[in-house]
C-alpha cells in the first residue's frame, strides 16, 4: 500500500515527466521519450483505487 502523499507525489511527477528527466547515453536517449511516458502512464493509473477518479 503507497501511502497518499507518496501517490500523489509519483502522479504529479508522472505527469508533469520531461524528455530531460531522463538519463541520456552518448547516442541520446535509450527509449523513445513517447515511449516512457505512456508505460509511465499506464503504470500510474492502472494502480488506482476502485474509489478514484483521474483529475
């Protein structure tokens, strides 16, 4: 169980992701930043509770 605070900080974070959040490699980025945000997303909302609602 994540406590709420801790939710609510890994949503805004999620949301709020920017390509220069991510490491980067000599060649750029190793995933596409597209990519990263929609698992990012996915994994964030697929997690809610019965009881919530996004937004």
């Amino acid at each position: 169980m994540i406590a709420d605070d801790v939710r609510a900080k890994l949503l805004w974070a999620g949301l709020n992701l920017d390509p220069a959040d991510l490491p980067q490699t000599r060649s750029g980025h190793f995933y596409p930043f597209e990519l990263v945000r929609a698992v990012t997303l996915t994994w964030l909302f697929s997690g809610q509770r019965s009881n919530e609602s996004p937004g």
